[in-house]
C-alpha cells in the first residue's frame, strides 16, 4: 500500500504530482487551451504506467513469498521430523549396548546406609573410696594410655599401708620365735631318748641280775619305774615337739596374710591414681576436684582410638552372597571421601535376638518383616593417622562380592 501511495506521488512529465492534479485551489484546468488537454493526457498516462508497474511489482513479490513458504517448507520440516526419529533410534541402541554393563555392575556389591562407626567406650570407675583432690583431663581432650586422669586422697591409705607393714613385721617374729620353739621341743625330744636308753638298759641288766638272785626285788622294781617315766617323757616331748611344729605353720599363715594385708594396702594406695586404659579421647567428665566418691562409681568415659570398625545392618536378603575377607569401599558422611576395608566377621544372629524383650511370633499375630543382621567391617591399616573417625559417624559401606 505504501508503494502504491508512493508512485501516486511521483512527479509527471510537466512537473506536478498527482496530489496537485486533485487540489482544484493551486491549479486550475482550462478546458479551452490545448496544451492544458496535453498536459492531462500525459499525466493520466503516466499514472496508468506507475500503477501498472507497481501492481507487477506485487505480484512479484508475493510470487517469492509462495516459493519461501511452500514446497521448500514442507521438505525442511520433514528433515527435522527424520533427525528426530534418528537420534531416538540411536539413543535406545546405546540403552541396549550398556544395559547388561550397568546390570552386571549393579549385581557386584551389596550396600546400606544404616551403617555406622563403631569402636570401645571404656568408662573409668573408682575401685576406692575417697574425696579427689585432682583432675587433669577436660571433655574431648586427647589422652595416652597410662597417662594420669584423677588423683584421690591418699592420706588414709598410707596409713594402712603402714598398719599392714608392722602386722606383717609381727607375723614375721612369731615365726621365727615358733620355730625357736620347735627347735627347743627337738632337742627335749633328744634329751628324753638318751635317758629312756639308760633306764631301759638298767632295767634290762638288774632283770638278769634278779633271775640270778643277786640283788632285791624291790631295787628290780625301783630301776623298771624309772625305764618307764622316761620312756613317757620321750613321749611328751614328741608331741610337743609337734605341737611347736603346727605352731610354726599357724604363724606362718598369719605371716601370709598379714604379707596380702600389706599387699592389698597397695593396691588400695595405687588405686588412689587413676590412668587411661588406652589411647583415646576423654567424654562424658562427671568428676570434679572435691567429690567424694564411691567404688564402682563412673567418673568419665575414654572413647578408644586405635581400633574403630563398622557395624553395617544389612538385610538378611542381602547377605546370600556375602563373605568373609571381601572387600569393603566405606563412604563416610562427614568427609565425603571413600575408604578402604574388609568383611571381617559375618553376623551370628539378627538384631532382635540382643534386644530386651525379642519378639515371640509364636504368641500372637505373624507379620514377616525382613530382618537386618550385624555385618563387621573392619578399616585397612594406615589410613586414619590423625584418627578423625569417630564411633557413631554415619557411613555408606559397599561390600563387593566376589
């Protein structure tokens, strides 16, 4: 339309626009001059020519717009459509090709998350009683084993370290002064057999000498009393020599145990310093300096850090192809990196087996729920040096089977 508007507006041969040809105020037509008649012919041509060619002009044009938007677009659309259906063709092609690799991997390992760390919580108790005179660890210090954690009050058991000292001294003495005694009974024993043989000879030789007539009876009668009191006497120092033996036994048992009194008054001295049972980290501090303390009772826990391991809870339809001695890739939450380990100990029963009160199907309604076992997995060695894993992190364990 512009195109048409702008060729109306073209000049004509004399000069004028067709707009000026309309406006009957600027220009007037005088019918009686020729050249007025020859002029307007000319101008009407040249419309008719303007016209003409901007008409063919739009034809033209809309001629390219039909050749743009017909055959040749159908064709590209069915290109677009093709490549579509290609590139599908190809993509589930690549889905068989890697199917069977991605279920073989699929099939090669076992994993859970209800997994986590695990390791010995040693709670230090009191074997004494007694008042704390000092403490030197705080929560979550790092502590070596034998390294001193409480101190008690050991004024009252040195005392009787030296109570059982000189009881011990005492059983020692009576001892010794027991066997003295066994020693003297010995030698009456000894003294007593030398007159025993004298009497009994005497005895012995005034008997022939009564069958010979040679002396009285009543001096016969006086040396056989006499072969027999001695002969008694032996007798009594015998038994009292075992008695003083039997003494020293019954002092050399209080001996013993005044020895373990004095032993046990150790003990109970030592006890008064309590140590670390091993390498680890100090939790759960309840003591204080001051407190007074009973035995057995717990004064704080020693989380170990040498020997960590992983409580995995697989289902138990998941353990048909586990075994002893695979290997382990643990994923550890808190880190977010991967280490290395085995299956140390495969489970001996389910978890409800350990609990307070395990269940009795038997008692009423059965409902079957897939039981999870225990798996152990222990770390490989050297990985941990600066032992940054914990019992209770949480982990994502991946057994391998074989």
């Amino acid at each position: 339309m512009d195109n048409l508007i702008e060729n109306n507006e073209e000049r004509f041969a004399n000069g004028k626009s067709s707009r000026d040809l309309r406006d009957g105020s600027d220009t007037q037509l005088d019918l009686n001059d020729p050249r007025e008649h020859t002029v307007s012919g000319d101008g009407l041509e040249a419309l008719r020519k303007n016209s003409g060619e901007d008409l063919d002009r739009r034809i033209e044009l809309h001629d390219r717009d039909g050749a743009r938007y017909g055959t040749s677009g159908g064709s590209s659309w069915f290109r677009r459509i093709s490549k579509r259906v290609l590139l599908f063709v190809l993509l589930i092609l690549a889905l068989g090709a890697i199917s069977p690799f991605v279920w073989n991997y699929l099939q090669s390992y076992e994993s859970t998350d209800d997994a986590q760390i695990d390791g010995h919580i040693d709670p230090l108790s009191s074997r004494i009683n007694g008042t704390v005179i000092r403490v030197h660890p705080e929560n979550n210090d790092h502590v070596k084993a034998g390294e001193l954690l409480v101190e008690i009050d050991p004024r009252d058991y040195e005392v009787a370290v030296a109570q059982a000292k000189a009881r011990l001294e005492l059983a020692i003495a009576q001892v010794a002064s027991a066997k003295q005694d066994y020693a003297a009974a010995l030698a009456n024993v000894r003294q007593g057999d030398a007159d025993n043989f004298r009497a009994q000879r005497d005895a012995h030789r005034f008997a022939q000498l009564l069958d010979q007539q040679v002396v009285a009876q009543s001096e016969y009668d006086q040396y056989t009393a006499i072969a027999r009191v001695d002969a008694a006497k032996v007798d009594s120092a015998r038994e009292a020599a075992g008695s003083s033996l039997k003494t020293i036994a019954a002092r050399e048992a209080d001996r013993d145990a005044a020895k373990a009194a004095l032993d046990q008054a150790l003990l109970n001295l030592s006890y008064t310093k309590i140590y670390a049972p091993a390498n680890g980290i100090v939790g759960r501090r309840t003591v204080e300096l001051g407190s007074r303390i009973e035995p057995g009772q717990t004064l704080m826990f020693v989380t170990e850090t040498d020997e960590i391991w992983v409580t995995a809870d697989f289902k138990e339809t998941q353990l048909a192809r586990m075994h002893r001695g695979e290997k382990v890739t643990i994923h550890i939450d808190t880190f977010r990196r991967n280490y290395n380990g085995y299956v140390r100990n495969m489970p001996g029963a389910s978890g409800d087996r350990f609990s307070l009160l395990p269940a009795e199907n038997a008692t009423g309604n059965y409902v079957k729920v897939v039981q999870r076992l225990p798996v152990r997995i222990e770390f490989d060695r050297g990985q941990d040096p600066e032992h940054r894993l914990h019992p209770g992190m949480s982990v994502e364990p991946k057994v391998w089977l074989r």
